[in-house]
C-alpha cells in the first residue's frame, strides 16, 4: 500500500490515534494489532459517503446486508488469531468489504478469503489489485464449507455468527491451529476460540459479539 492509499493527512492521522488509543483503554494490549488498525486505510472499505466515520469505533454498512466490523472486534478478533506465532496460511471466512482481509495479510503467509455475495467477491478482488495486495485469494463461495483445497489452515477467522462451530472449519483446521468465530443467536452471540489439539478441540469463550448471521450457499 503506497502513501496515496493510506491516505495519511493530518486529520485522518489523529483521527486514526484516537481510534487506538479507544481501542487500547478497551484492552486491547497488542502493539502489533494496535499498529495494524492505525495504518490500515479502513476509509476505503466503506462507501464515500461514510468515509468520514471510518475512524469511529463502530460497525459501518457495507451494502447487501453486511456490515464492515466495528474496529475494536476486528483488533480483538486478529489478537486472538494470532496468539503471539506466525502464521502460514489463514482462512477468512465472509471476507465482506476485505478490511479484514487486508489485516490479514499483514500477518500472514498466504489468506484465502471466502465471499458468498459474488457482487462483494468481485468488489474486494479489484480493492486488492488497487492497494497491491498480492497474498490475499478470494473465492466466491459457501463459506460454512470453508476451502477445503487449501486446507491445512494455521489459524481460521469467521465474520458471520454460526449457530454451532461449523464442522467442516474444524475438520480444515491443522493441528494446533486456532479459530475465532461468532456463534450463537441474534442478540446472544459470544465469541469464542477454538483450538485444535492432538485430544480434540479446546473452546474460550472470549466475549459478547454481534454479527451478521452466517448463511449457507452463494448468492
């Protein structure tokens, strides 16, 4: 990403240094993440009549239904992914408006990003090109089967509520690789990390989310 991406001006940077400092007094301790959320240029991810909100900590509409994460959750969310190792490769699933996407690819190898709508797919395949994001794969399909050509995943993100922690990601998980996901109903959902052990799974609840519901098939 070159500076005329960033979009780096003396009212986006403080705007973008409040927004951290938010998101640090939230608890938020990593450096690394916190470091992420301050460079990556989230007013593209949105439509330019939100532009100017792009620095508040809040989820923003990004079309279709879909929302692009609050800040805070998109911090917490990599935080947790991450758990102080490097990563290979990564499975997004609903990459959206690939703000997420782009975050993660700053911390990782190879992301292959899972997109049902195909109008976003298409979309965030372009914004890729536009910042020179090169490690990002997008497919456009049904996320709650993940991508199972790729798999073994070092570490999966969901950005979509599942009712359960769907299989089929688990199953697409390598061992001792960890997945975040939203699970639960409209208005109690929490989310929760996953590890793979050699002894089966181990889950944390981590904290109390809102999300899109994830959904089955293409559209």
């Amino acid at each position: 990403m070159n500076a005329d991406s960033l979009g780096i001006g003396m009212t986006s940077q403080r705007a973008r240094d409040r927004l951290v400092r938010q998101i640090r007094e939230m608890g938020i301790e990593s450096e690394h993440v916190l470091d992420l959320i301050r460079t990556t240029p989230r007013h593209l991810f949105v439509d330019e009549a939100l532009a100017s909100r792009a620095y508040e900590n809040n989820a923003l509409p990004i079309g279709f239904g879909q929302t692009i994460s609050q800040p805070y959750t998109v911090a917490a969310m990599t935080a947790a992914l991450l758990g102080g190792r490097p990563l290979d490769s990564v499975l997004e699933i609903g990459a959206g408006c690939g703000y997420q996407s782009v975050i993660l690819s700053q911390v990782a190898k190879t992301v292959y990003s899972v997109e049902r709508i195909g109008a976003l797919a298409s979309k965030l395949r372009v914004r890729l090109h536009e910042l020179h994001v090169n490690n990002v794969r997008v497919l456009h399909g049904d996320g709650t089967k993940g991508w199972e050509k790729n798999a073994p995943f070092d570490a999966i993100l969901v950005a979509a509520a599942a009712i359960g922690v769907p299989q089929p990601l688990v199953d697409q998980l390598a061992l001792g690789g960890r997945l975040v996901i939203p699970v639960g109903q409209p208005g109690k959902q929490e989310l929760r990390l996953v590890t793979k052990t050699g002894a089966g799974i181990e889950e944390q609840t981590l904290e109390l989310v809102s999300f899109v519901p994830m959904v089955g098939g293409i559209g």
